[in-house]
C-alpha cells in the first residue's frame, strides 16, 4: 500500500458545472472534499457556455409563472427517447427540484428564468423553454477566486483574463457562484494543474486517484466529471466521433479522456462513445471554430453548392445533418445582415474575418462560388430558389421558419430572408461539438458499472464523462449541464449514504 500525499472523503476529478455542483453537495454536507482540475483555471466547456440549465418542475420555473412541472418534462422525454434509460430519467425528474432548493439555499447562488425554446416539436414541449441561468456575479465579489474561473472564449484563446469592467456572465457565472459556494464550506479544496492520471483500487474498491504527481485518497468515494474526450484526436477516430479534435469548443489542454480511460483501465463499461452535443462552427481568424447557432439570414450550402437541411434546425440537429452531408460547407450572405445572420461564440467581426481570409467577399453570387470552389450555376440557382421561397414566405424545401425555434432568434420575424445585396460573402463551416456525450455507463445514482453491469465501489461518474441518459438526442437548452448536476449531486447523495 503506497503512501497518500493527503487525505479527502470525496475527491472530484473535473471542474465544469456538474462537478463543481457535486463537490459542493460533498462539502456542504461536511464531507472534506478535493477538486481536481487538469489545466490552470476552472469551468471547462462550462465556463464558455450561455449557462442554461435544463431542470424541470422547479422552483425558479415557478417563480417565473411558466406551468412547468415534471409530468409536462416527463412527457416531453417519453416522446424523444421512449423507455430507453427509464430508470435515469425518472431519477433526474425527481432530483430537478430537490437539486434547485439545495443550491439556491446557498445565497451564492442566484437563477432566473431565461426564454430559450425546447428543441423538438413534440409532446410536452415548452414553446419559450423550461431553462434557466444565473444571475451575473461582479468580478469584486469573487476576490482572489476570480483568477480561477476560466475567462470568456475569446479571452481565454487569446491568454487574457476575466474583464475588471463587466460582471462574470453565464458560464462564468455559474462557475464562479458554485466556486463561491464550495469555498463558504470551510471543507473544500482547489487543485489546479493537476491531471488524473488513475485510480487506484484496494480490495475491489476505489480508493483514491493518482493525479498531478500526487497519490490522494478518498476515503468515501472518487466521483469523474472531468469532460469527454473531444479534444482527442486518437479517440475521436477510434470510437468513429465526427467532427475533428481541431474543430470542438474544448478548452486547449481539456477534454482529453483521461478520466474516462483511468476507469476503462479498471473494469468500467463504456457507451455511446460515438456521439457528441454537435453544432456548426465559423472559423475564427486563428482558425479554431466559433459555436454557431440561431441563424436568422443567409443559407448553408454543402459540396456540391445545394442547401441540404433547415440551417435554424437547433444546433446539434444540424450538426447532425452535416455529419451525414458532403462538404466542404460554407454559410452564404449578403449585405444585407449587415454582419454575420446568427449567433457566434466567440463573437465574430466582418473586417476581421475578411482581413484573415476566413471569410471570403465577391461582387455576385456566381463571383463568390468561384472563389469558395463551387460550381457558379449551382450555387447561382440555390439562391435564386432560396429567394423565391422568401418572396412567397415559405421555405418548400426544408421549411425553414416554421418551428418557434427559428423565429425565437429572428424575433419572431421570418427567417427566410432574400439574398439580393451585393456584395455577397461566404464563410467555411465545420462540423464542430460542444464535447462527446458517450462515457462511462452509469446506474441512476452516478455510480459506474463494470462489465457484468455491477457498481465498482467508490467510484461515480457524471456530465460527459459518462455516458448521457438522453443517447443520441439534445431535447432542450441546457440538458448536458442540467443533466450534470443531477447525476452528480445524486452521486454526493449515494456517497452520503456508503460506509466508509
């Protein structure tokens, strides 16, 4: 038996929203507890999000008058997925509201409602959405901490900090207030640049990890929500992931599988290693992707220069679409979106992005296809076919328009908008992802499974390191993070309850 550099109840490897929600359960309940994370700051994929959080049938849903409740989410669910992982599915429903009283118990901790709509036309379906965020949290408010919550995307790439000026936003937010929380305790702490490099096993049970040089027990359980393996290039073409390691929003040095692998290594059981929260990404000046969603002009058009789906589809259906499509594919606009027709993170500027030849501008469309390789009849006749659906109002071919998520980021405006307004410009679009979805099979209480289906002991997992409950489908704003607290806080309760 090898010596231990230090001593925890709960070590938690991963600092994204679903692990820093489980540590803060761990420590709030009095239970000494580690976070590890592998790179300098905290928050992973997390921290760059809009924060949204899928929870249904809670209190913040009820503050805001909305007539959500967990039988509408219930059957919302039941319509996408069928009885597939029931048992999950009924535990993250009757965790939802229970998780919320907990974490808004806490005066760090402040949500509000936040209008984003449910992604599926289907029964039990929120029109204006069921998400919420939290609020935003001054910079001074976090003190010394704010140097260990990782910066907006744009920032972060470019290797500056947080702004002095504005309040921690969305990701940041979230991140900073559970950092806040977690540090109130008195029973946590912070280890940054220390990556999990295993786990180690005493009897049939985990025990502690080896990480960052360190050897750490955890003498009540090992809970991974250390992110996906994304960011992997080895990986990705091994589990058959589409997409490139190049073109995900991970954070640089983050998401590499290494949690995933140590439990593989163990005995763990693996699924949906295939699969990714997928959308489309506009490459930046430096090449890396900019999550791409609620397009509001323009058309996406794939190799052969022919639009191929609904580009408002929510963005990981389109992704999906674009997985099974042959690119290159580029996004077509024209002058009068006066910018880019959508959302961009991180944000994208028109003179930047022509001066760094991401985006490509031309006189006339058939100008404009010879300069992005396609055929300058083909992609002539799409937009002349695009333009006619917008003067008649209706989108023949894929009906783009006619579902309450387009309109929401068109402001309820059509979306099927002509393009007639030299001059005319086009930018590349990749398949990109906000992370893989597949990991470690779990039982409903976060603990992983090994072969024969069993629990190891002492070990847990949730966010994307293990393997999600919703399979290949993103029903709503907000499920990879809500869905990440759940299992995660539901893991602390099943340590709670384990012997030492």
């Amino acid at each position: 038996m090898g010596k231990w550099d230090d001593e925890y109840d709960v070590v938690v490897a991963g600092s994204g929203a679903g692990a820093m929600a489980g540590a803060l359960a761990a420590a709030a309940s009095g239970l000494r507890t580690a976070v590890l994370e592998k790179t300098r700051v905290l928050g992973g994929t997390s921290a760059y999000s809009g924060s949204a959080i899928w929870l249904p049938g809670t209190r913040v849903q009820e503050r805001a008058g909305l007539g959500d409740s967990a039988e509408s989410a219930r059957t919302y669910l039941r319509a996408l997925l069928g009885d597939e992982n029931e048992a999950h599915r009924e535990a993250f429903l009757a965790t939802a509201p229970e998780l919320v009283d907990f974490l808004e118990s806490d005066p760090a901790l402040e949500f509000t409602f936040q209008a984003f709509p449910d992604y599926f036309d289907a029964p039990g379906r929120m029109d204006m959405g069921r998400s919420f965020v939290p609020l935003e949290l001054p910079v001074e408010q976090l003190g010394d901490l704010a140097g260990l919550v990782r910066p907006p995307v744009d920032r972060d790439r470019a290797g500056r900090g947080h702004s002095a000026s504005k309040p921690m936003a969305q990701g940041r937010a979230l991140i900073g207030r559970l950092l806040l929380a977690f540090t109130a305790t008195g029973n946590g702490a912070v280890r940054t640049e220390t990556p999990l490099t295993g786990l180690v096993v005493e009897d049939g049970r985990v025990v502690g990890v080896e990480a960052g040089g360190l050897r750490l027990r955890a003498r009540r359980g090992v809970l991974l929500a250390a992110g996906g393996f994304e960011a992997s290039a080895e990986l990705r073409a091994a589990r058959g992931v589409p997409g490139a390691a190049d073109w995900t929003m991970a954070p640089d040095g983050a998401n590499t599988g290494d949690a995933i692998e140590a439990a593989v290594k163990i005995g763990a059981s693996t699924g949906l290693l295939d699969q990714a929260w997928f959308c489309p990404g506009l490459r930046t000046a430096d090449g890396r992707p900019a999550f791409t969603l609620g397009f509001r002009g323009g058309l996406i058009v794939d190799g052969s220069g022919r639009r191929f789906a609904n580009e408002s589809l929510p963005y990981d259906q389109m992704g999906r679409k674009m997985a099974a499509a042959e690119g290159p594919f580029h996004l077509i606009f024209d002058a009068r979106s006066d910018g880019l027709p959508a959302i961009s993170v991180p944000p994208l500027a028109r003179d930047e992005q022509l001066a760094s030849g991401q985006w490509v501008q031309a006189g006339s469309v058939e100008e404009l296809a010879g300069k992005i390789g396609l055929s300058p009849d083909a992609l002539s006749e799409t937009v002349a076919r695009f333009n006619g659906f917008a003067e008649k109002g209706a989108d023949e071919d894929f009906h783009r328009g006619e579902d309450p998520y387009d309109r929401y980021f068109s402001g309820g405006r059509p979306c099927v908008v002509a393009l007639d307004q030299a001059p005319y410009f086009a930018a590349e679009v990749v398949l990109s992802d906000l992370g893989t979805k597949g990991g470690l099979r779990t039982d409903p209480d976060g603990r992983v499974l090994d072969a024969s289906g069993g629990p190891i002991p002492g070990l847990y997992a949730a966010g994307n390191t293990s393997a999600s409950f919703t399979g290949p489908v993103y029903p709503g704003p907000g499920v990879p993070i809500g869905s990440a607290m759940a299992f995660a806080y539901r893991a602390v309760q099943d340590i709670k309850r384990s012997s030492t």
